[in-house]
C-alpha cells in the first residue's frame, strides 16, 4: 500500500516535490493539499486527483492522510509540525523548522514529549552522493582528523528583496549543517566577514564569509556569492591532518573542442541537487511507512536556526558572537 501524502503549500518547492512523488518515485501517493492560496491548491489538487483542505490543520487531522509534507512560508512551518506530532504522523519539513530558537525548541520538546522522530528537516544535501562519498572519506580514516572545512556556495543572482541576512538563513543554513553533518561537530561561535561589495548587487552586502567555529577546534568557512553570474556552483574540500577530500566536478562528459576542455556547471539548485531530492524522499517515504523519520531531525533543524540567528547578529556587530546550545535530547542522539 502507497503512503498517503498531505501536502501544506504548494508553491514552487510543494509543486516539485509533488511531481517527484508522482512520476519520479513509487511506494506515495498525494491524496490532499492545503495552501492559503485556495484557487492554486485546487488547480494542485485536481491535476493530481488529490483532495483540498480549507487548512492546513484539517489536513492534518484528516483521517486520510498517513504523513505530511510542510512547504509553506517558514514562518509557518512550527504550527503544522507541531499539529502533525499533536496527531503522532510522521512529517517532512522543509527549512527553516522555525525562524526562532523558541519556536523551534517548542517542536524539540513536542517530539521528546512523545518519545519517538517524527519530524525530517528539508536538508537535502545530506542525501547528495558526493557529499555522503566525502563523509565516508573522511569515515575511513586515510585524510585523518578533520581541521578545516572550506564550502562556497554560487548563486547566479538574487531578486531584489534578498539581504545579507538571508544570505545566512536562506543560502548558507544549507553549509552550515552540510559542516555538521560532515565533521559530527558542533558550532561554537560564528563571525561574518564581507569584501567590497560585488557591483551586480547594488547595495547588497555580497559576498559573505562566514566562519565558525567548531567544538573540535576545527574551522568552518562559508563563502556565500550570490550574485555571481556565471551558474550555480556548490564547493566543499575538507583538509585534514595527513589529505584533503574535495568535492569533485561532476559532469557525466567533459569535452575537449578547440583546444580546450569543458563540462556543464548546473544552472541552479534544483539541476544540482535533483538527485539528492529524490533519494531524501525516497528515504523519508520508507522511514514514514514506519511511521517515523530518517536523516536530519529537528534537533538539525534547531541548530540551523540557533546558528544562523546568530550569525544575524554577527553581522550587525561585525563580531565574533557564541552560540548557545541546549543539552541534546537522547532520542537525538
Ligand atoms: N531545501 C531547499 O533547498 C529549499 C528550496 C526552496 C525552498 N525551500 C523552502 O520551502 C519553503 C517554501 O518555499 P517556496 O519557494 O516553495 O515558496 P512559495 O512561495 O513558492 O510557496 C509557498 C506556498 O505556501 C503557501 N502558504 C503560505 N503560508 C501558508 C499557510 N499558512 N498554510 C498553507 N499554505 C501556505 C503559499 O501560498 C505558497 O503557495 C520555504 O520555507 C523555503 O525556505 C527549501
């Protein structure tokens, strides 16, 4: 039997990820969405055959639906993620988990209260195979102890809404738990550094260097370009004490024409990671049909949010700014 899906927001995120799990993957079905935006949820709902609920509360409480899918605006992604551990479903959110330490600490202390994960963060980097080759690099020993993790992180350009601030909790959330992820550690403290600014964003502080500041005594750089024209390029290496792991360029092809050698370098997040969503909901699907979850958790998703709401503040002193972290829960362990 499929998995019976809700899906809460269906904008552009909710829209491929419904795609990914009616045509891509198998094992789920989407058999109701909810959006404030009502005529879009019911243009969603019938290109898909899915039922359309007023809220997205009703959708959770529905009796129809096994597990939820949260890609609203961020601000609201607390409220359902604690209505879904309310109704013990198991629920995939997209980041932010909460925009505040509180809010996300209320979810930490719902799913503790109820003794067992329900709730998968939205860090799809943590399924990208390079990524997990690195891991397993750094795993077996041959680089040695981790000192120094330098990621970069290209955006063609922003619209014109975005601010620095966003550069940290929209773009650089997803190195910074990448960092986590990769070196088991935790963030300590983090400054944020910026050259002059790159010309093609106006007043936009671009780029930022972020560092951290690990628990190891390791270091974490972040360069987050986002208006840097030429495509979207992601970049990781990891220095260690005896080697170096380096994410690798990764064309199918490279092709070698007029005295030159060339490959493709994606154009945008969802060219760069579209494997990587795929194999993260491949994976929360069968996690959910054992009505739990898989991969980053919600304590990730309270780190994020305890990091980048400090990095908010680095940037406005132009200091180096600790991070507090409560104890971790053991069902996070
Ligand atoms: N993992 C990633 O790399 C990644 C990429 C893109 C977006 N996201 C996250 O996904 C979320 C959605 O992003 P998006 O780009 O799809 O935004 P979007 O604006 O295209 O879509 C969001 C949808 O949610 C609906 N919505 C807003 N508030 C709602 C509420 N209270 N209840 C129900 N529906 C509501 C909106 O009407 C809209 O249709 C954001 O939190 C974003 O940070 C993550």
């Amino acid at each position: 039997m499929n998995l019976k899906i809700g899906i809460i927001g269906v904008g552009m995120i909710g829209q491929d990820h419904i795609r990914r799990l009616t045509t891509v993957l198998a094992g789920a079905s989407v058999v109701a969405v909810s959006d404030v935006n009502g005529a879009q949820a019911e243009t969603v709902a019938a290109g898909i055959g899915a039922r359309c609920y007023a809220t997205g509360e009703a959708l959770i409480a529905a009796s129809e639906v096994e597990a939820i899918i949260v890609t609203s605006w961020g601000p609201t992604h607390a409220t359902y993620v604690l209505a879904a551990i309310a109704a013990g479903k198991p629920v995939f959110c997209e980041k932010p988990l909460a925009e505040t330490v509180e809010d996300c600490e209320a979810v930490l202390d719902a799913e503790v209260r109820h003794g067992k994960r329900l709730v998968q963060l939205g860090f799809m980097r943590r399924f990208d195979s390079q990524y997990r080759a690195m891991k397993e690099t750094l795993r077996s020993g041959i680089i040695g102890a981790p000192l120094i993790f330098q990621s970069g992180h290209r955006n063609p350009s922003v619209p014109g809404y975005y601010t620095a601030n966003n550069a940290l909790t929209d773009t650089a959330v997803h190195d910074i738990d990448t960092a986590r992820f990769l070196l088991d550690d935790e963030p300590v403290a983090i400054s944020v550094k910026s050259p002059r600014k790159n010309s093609r964003g106006g007043a936009l502080a671009d780029p930022l260097l972020t560092l951290l500041d690990m628990r190891s005594g390791a270091l974490v750089t972040i360069e987050t370009s986002v208006n840097i024209a030429y495509a979207y390029d992601i970049r990781g290496e990891i220095i260690g004490e005896t080697g170096v792991v380096t994410l690798a360029e990764r064309n199918d092809v490279v092709v070698k024409a007029n005295g030159v050698f060339s490959g493709r370098v994606p154009a945008d997040w969802k060219e760069r990671f579209s494997t990587a969503f795929d194999t993260e909901f491949r994976e929360w699907i069968a996690a959910a049909r054992a009505g739990g979850a898989t991969g980053p958790s919600s304590w990730d998703g309270y780190v994020a949010t305890a990091v980048t709401t400090t990095g908010v503040k680095a940037i406005a002193s132009g200091a180096r700014e600790p991070i507090k972290l409560r104890e971790r829960p053991a069902l996070y362990a």
